[in-house]
C-alpha cells in the first residue's frame, strides 16, 4: 500500500483547498476534522475520518490504519478576537491538542509535520517586508499558541526525531477556481468576506478600521495570499519533508502588500458596483503594515505565489455569488 498524508482540519477553509491540490499531485490523503467549524462536503470524495486531534486512541489507529507517512496539521481555532476573551479554549485546543496529536503521530511511527502557523506570530514587524529572522512577539493568545506550539514542534524533533515545516501564512482569501469550495462567510470575520458579503447582501455595511495610518491611502496594509497558492506551499513543503529538509520555519505571502481601500477598489472592480463601508475607529491591536519578504520559501521550498489580488477577488466574488444561488 503506498503511504497517506493525514490532513488534519482537512474540511476547513485551508485544509479542504490542500486535500485537493495533494491529490492532485498524485498523493494518497486521509482528512481528518471535528466538523465543528466546517462541512463533509468540503473534501469531497477524500476518506474523512471524524474526530478530534485530542483523542489519541482514534489519531493513532487512523495513522496506522492508513500508512500514514507525514500530517498536514491545521486544526485549530483561528479568531484573534475570541482568543483574548477566552485563552483558555484557545490554549486547550491549540496548544494542548496539537501535543496530544503528536504524541499520538510519535506512537504511530509519523515523523514528519507541516504546521499551520501564522504571520501574526511577528506582531507588529519592526521592519516590513519581514523574514524570518525577525523576532517572534505574538501580540494575542491565538498568536502565542502558534508561537507556542512552533516550540513544541522543535523539542519533538530534538526528543522524538519529528522533523517539521511551520509555515506562517500571511492573509489567506479568494476560492477554488471552478468555484467548488471557498470560505464561508457564516464562519469568517475576515476583510474579503465581510466585504462581499455587504456588497452582495447590503444587510451589513463594512466597516473600515482606521483611515488615519502612515500609509499611502491612510489604510492597513496586508500581505492577501490566494488559497489555493497557500495549498502548493503545501505540498512543497511535504516534498521537502520527504527529501530530508530539516525542522524549520517558512513565511508563507506574495511579498505585495494591499491596503483595505485597494481590496475594496479590487471587489468593486470585479462586482461593478460599490462596496456598502464607511470609516470607522481604528480595530486595537492592527499592525499597520505587514507583508512577506518571500526570499526564504523561494530558497527552500521552490515555491512563489502564482496569483495576486485580481485572482483573490474574482474567485472569492464568484464563489459567494454560486452560494446564494444554492441559497446557503
Ligand atoms: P478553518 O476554521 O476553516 O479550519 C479549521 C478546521 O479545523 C475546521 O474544519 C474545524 O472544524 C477543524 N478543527 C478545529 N479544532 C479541531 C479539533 N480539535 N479536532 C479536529 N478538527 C478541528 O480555518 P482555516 O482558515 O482553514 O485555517 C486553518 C489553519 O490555518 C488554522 O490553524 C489557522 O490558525 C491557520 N491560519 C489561518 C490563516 C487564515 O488567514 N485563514 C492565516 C494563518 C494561519
Ligand atoms: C485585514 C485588514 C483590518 C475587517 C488575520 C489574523 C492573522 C492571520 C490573518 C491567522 C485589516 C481591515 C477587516 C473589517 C476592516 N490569521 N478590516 N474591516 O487582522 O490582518 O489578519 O488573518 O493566523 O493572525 O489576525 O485580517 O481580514 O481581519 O483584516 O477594515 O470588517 O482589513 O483592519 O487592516 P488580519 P483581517
């Protein structure tokens, strides 16, 4: 039997776009997920085993079940806001579940691990584009579990030979291409979502967080990473796994950063008709820019985004438009 990757939050936003592009490099894949934050119907015809990563019984027989050689972790909890009102459910899921995952992959003979880390683990960069030779400060509890279990990952290699690739993503939006699965805005508080949605819906004006910041239009400026771009990096990252790479971490953005009037300029252009905002306070806690120096994943990986704002917008449109006609 040719060995499997286990994927795991492989119905999520993120996880479900990977499954697809891991198949479609050819690799057997096993998904895995509570189910709590996504749908089956996500992965499609992919065998998905329901559960939580905390439950070590049902991740090791599931590894051994099928020959699983490396694991995709994302599950997770991702809402910043949610973490610093309730750390403890964000510690417990995050942190402590990751490391029953992986004593479980340890008991199951799995020795490698892409990890789904986060560009907020810099907090605010000194310097912009950032490498991962600037320091980590997570400024929120979600960013310190990242952050944490980036840690965690490193003594597990030095203790337990699990080697790992953290890969810290920048903004993940825009959908699959033929429009099969995207990310629901019923679970995302996220700029592009939230945007469309006022635009499609008009039941919810967006609110800009601030146009009063030393950028070139007064807005935030982010580092928008196409998904299915996030879904390559992946499989990169697995191959050079497989290759020997050792334990490491891996910015993953497009080196462009976009301020919010730009993301808004770039829907309204794909729509033809305006986005419902208006400016607001500035949301605590913004860094007012930040975007990926791309050198390392270049290097290491082989890896550049494909796709910029444009591909991002026209799929993420066209994605939530096919979700109203399903009526969802
Ligand atoms: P998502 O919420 O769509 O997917 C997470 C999936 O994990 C969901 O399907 C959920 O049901 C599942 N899950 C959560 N806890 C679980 C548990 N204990 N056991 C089993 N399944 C569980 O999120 P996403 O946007 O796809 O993000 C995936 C990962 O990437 C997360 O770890 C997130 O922190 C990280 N990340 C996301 C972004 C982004 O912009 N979306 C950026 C950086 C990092
Ligand atoms: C983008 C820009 C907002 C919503 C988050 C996480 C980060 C990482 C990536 C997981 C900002 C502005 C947003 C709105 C707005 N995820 N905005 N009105 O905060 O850059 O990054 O996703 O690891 O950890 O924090 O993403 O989409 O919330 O915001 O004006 O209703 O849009 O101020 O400048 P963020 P976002």
């Amino acid at each position: 039997m040719t060995s499997s990757i286990l994927v795991t939050g492989g119905a999520g936003y993120i996880g479900s776009h990977t499954v697809r592009a891991l198949r479609e490099a050819g690799r057997r894949v096993v998904a895995y997920d509570s189910l709590e934050l996504s749908e089956p119907s996500a992965v499609g015809d992919t065998p998905l085993v329901v559960g939580d990563i905390a439950d070590h019984e049902l991740v090791e027989r599931t590894c051994r079940e099928h020959d699983v050689s490396a694991i995709v972790h994302f599950a997770a909890y991702k809402n910043v806001g949610e973490s610093m009102l309730s750390p403890g459910k964000y510690f417990r899921n995050n942190v402590d579940g990751t490391v029953r995952l992986l004593d479980a992959a340890v008991a199951a003979d799995v020795r490698q691990i892409v990890f789904s880390s986060s560009c907020s683990v810099y907090g605010t960069p000194a310097v912009v584009p950032v490498d991962e030779a600037q320091p980590v400060h997570p400024e929120s509890v979600y960013a310190e579990t990242k952050a944490m279990v980036e840690r965690v990952l490193r003594w597990y290699d030095e203790v337990h030979d699990l080697r790992s690739i953290s890969l810290r993503y920048f903004n993940a939006a825009g959908a699959s291409f033929d429009s099969a699965i995207g990310e629901d805005w019923t679970y995302a508080l996220n700029l592009i979502p939230v945007a469309i949605r006022a635009l499609l819906t008009g039941d919810q004006e967006l609110q800009v967080f601030g146009d009063d910041f030393p950028t070139p239009d007064g807005t935030c400026v982010r580092d928008y990473i196409h998904v299915d771009d996030l879904a390559a990096a992946h499989v990169a990252a697995i191959d050079h796994l497989a290759d020997g790479g050792d334990t490491t971490a891996v910015n993953v953005g497009t080196g462009v950063g976009s301020s919010v009037l730009e993301v808004l300029g770039a829907i309204e252009a794909v729509a033809g008709k305006p986005v419902p905002h208006r400016i607001v306070a500035r949301r605590a806690g913004d860094p007012v820019a930040t975007f990926s120096d791309t050198t390392r994943s270049r290097q290491l990986l082989g890896w550049r985004a494909q796709y910029g704002l444009q591909e991002i917008v026209e799929t993420a449109y066209r994605w939530h438009l096919t979700q109203l006609e399903r009526g969802s």
